[in-house]
C-alpha cells in the first residue's frame, strides 16, 4: 500500500485504548486499525477493551498490548459501572481513546478515564463525549474496515482505497495436540465448512446444499470439517445427518466444542474454507486460506473478507441485499438460487489459482 503522511502529533501518541466492537467478525477488521496505529508509531502501546469471547482472538493479534475485560454485556448500560470503569483507568495515562462502537454508551469509559483525545464516528450523538468527532459519510466510506481505518488518521482525509489487511498469527506447535484432542486425521486434503451466521437465518445458505458441497469433495478425497458455535449445532448436525453412512467417517462436526482459540487453531490446518458471512469468514480471510463465501442478506460491498484469494458467490436479485435478520418475503431467493455446482466451480478455481501462487 502507499505510504501515509501521519501528522507529527499523532506520531508522538505512545498509548491507546481502543473501545472494541462486540462481534467477532467486526473486531477482526479492527487490526487493520491497529496495524494502521503501528505504522503511525511503531513503539505505541494499544490496549483494547473488549468483551471476554473475543479475548482469544486478540491474543493473536501481536499489535495489541493487553486486553481489557468490558465488565458488562452486549446492550448493557450500566453508567455506574462505566464510569467506575474509566475512573479507574485514569492511572494509565492514555493518550488517546478510539471508540469503535457507534453507541452513546461506548464512548462514556474514555470520557470518565479523562483521555484528553477521544475520537469516534458521531453515531449516536456523542458531542462532547467525543472531542474528535468525525461525521460519516457512508457513500465515502463504504466498507466497514475503511471506517475503522480512517479512526488512525486525521480528520477529513478521504477513505484509504488501499490499507493492511487483518493477519492473525497462530502457535503451529499446539496442532498435534488439538488434533489428538478432537481425533482429527490430516490424511487427506481439508475442506472447513462454518455453515452457520450468528446474525441470523437470512444469511444461512441451505443445509442440504452444504451437504451436497461436502458429498462431492469426500467422493473426491477429501475430508470436512463443520465449525461453527454451539448455536450452530442443528445445522451442523443437519448436513452432517444428509451424507451417507461411509462418508460420515470422513465428516467431522465441531461445531460448539471447540474454544474460539482452538477455532482459530485448526481452520489453520485448512486447503481451503466455505463459509456464509460470518466471524468465521473474516478468521479465514485473515489466516489467509483460500476462502468461498456466500453472501445472502447481506452484501460484500460492506464487509467483505479480506484477502486476495477469495471468492464471493452472491445471486443479485431485487430485494437484495435487504439486511434483515429473516427473509422479508419468506422466499430466500439469494440463498436458495445459488447452486451447489455454482460453490463447488469456485472452490476448484480457488484452488486452482492457490496451487499457481505456490507454484
């Protein structure tokens, strides 16, 4: 990417907080904020506060200094507990806070921590709470990273068309005892499938179209690993039910037994990923597996996976993307249009341009 030109008092800053997002896949695409702050000062200090559940991804990103438990839950306002909080971080001395979440109540811990630098997007009226208060154009920022990324620079500079990509790092000498643990061979190539999307049913494509995908790839050679929460589990179950008898030997479901850590772990094991969007999808793209992503509800114009072997299977139809939790017309078109034949060509082609990158 091209060099940035960061003013030289941002250059001075040596300690941030960083006020994290709640989701997994939105606090993935925030390393590329904090890659961005390390560019701007190699020797700064991140620390971010942030829900215990992402807790483990953090720790595999190696610009963060330390995490922060957030005491309370998703939606949770809890001003007593907020200001005690940031009372309580005064001692530390930070230079500047930067809010991810758009909330009111996101920005209160940097203000009560006396940060004498608070920047943020307005979001929900945070005058004041915010001395460095950006106000969002979303046709200029369309992507949520760029969004993250601008938070690093100074006010009014135009979206970054180009930044650092999220780049998880993984401790390949835990692989032989997660694998012991969850009796997983690596006798044939690996295909991770993480079928489910925490957001909610408009973004699942179909179980039997999963299953169809893993059919195909076991008859191939292949083996599958379904990964997912344990809210995935009836999916899981689902497509892992649909194969026959002698391919289930070759399918394993994971879905909610593994930590979000030992998640991370062996997708590194992967030939290559399917995912809805999903956190799982941005984890992939960040440890750089080739990457087959389909976006129903939601649209790759937002939050794409960000890496460069990715391919992003989408069925434009006029109600798409709506956004919605569950299909406004009850109909899934743009899930249910997209093909089996349609992921399986993109996996071939993805695995076709990986062997030519390695070659």
């Amino acid at each position: 990417m091209t060099e940035i030109n960061f003013p030289a008092e941002l250059k001075k800053i040596q300690k941030i907080l960083v006020i994290g997002p709640a989701w997994i896949g939105d606090m993935m695409m925030a390393q590329t904020l904090f890659r961005l702050l390390k560019q701007r000062n190699p020797q700064v200090q991140i620390d971010v506060l942030a829900s215990n559940w992402t807790r483990q991804l953090i720790a595999r990103m190696p610009e963060v200094n330390r995490v922060i438990d957030m005491p309370l839950g998703h939606g949770v306002l809890g001003f007593a507990q907020r200001r005690a909080l940031g009372k309580s971080l005064i001692p530390e001395a930070y230079e500047q806070a930067i809010v991810l979440p758009n909330s009111f109540k996101s920005a209160l811990i940097p203000f009560f921590a006396k940060i004498p630098l608070r920047t943020g997007w307005r979001g929900e009226m945070r005058y004041g709470l915010l001395n460095d208060l950006r106000i969002l154009n979303k046709q200029q920022f369309p992507l949520m990273v760029q969004r993250y990324a601008a938070l690093a620079l100074p006010k009014g500079v135009p979206a970054l068309s180009e930044f650092p990509y999220p780049q998880l790092q993984v401790n390949v000498s835990q692989r032989p005892q997660l694998l012991t643990k969850f009796a997983l061979p690596l006798t044939r190539p690996l295909l991770i499938i993480c079928p489910g999307a925490e957001y909610g049913p408009a973004k699942r494509w179909p179980e039997h179209y999963f299953a169809e995908v893993a059919d195909k790839k076991i008859r191939a050679g292949w083996q599958v690993w379904l990964m997912g929460s344990a809210k995935d589990n009836a999916v899981t179950d689902a497509i892992r039910n649909l194969l026959l008898d002698e391919e289930r030997q070759h399918c394993y479901n994971l879905a909610g037994i593994t930590s979000l850590g030992e998640a991370i772990e062996l997708i590194a094991c992967a030939d290559a990923v399917l995912s809805n969007d999903s956190g799982l999808m941005h984890i992939a793209a960040a440890l750089q597996k080739p990457l087959a992503v389909i976006f129903g509800s939601t649209s790759p114009e937002h939050t794409p996976p960000l890496f460069e072997r990715v391919s992003i299977i989408t069925n434009k139809i006029e109600c798409s993307p709506c956004f919605e939790r569950e299909c406004p017309k009850v109909h899934h078109k743009c899930l249910r249009e997209l093909m089996p034949e349609q992921v399986l060509a993109a996996l071939d082609k993805l695995l076709g341009d990986a062997i030519n990158v390695a070659q």
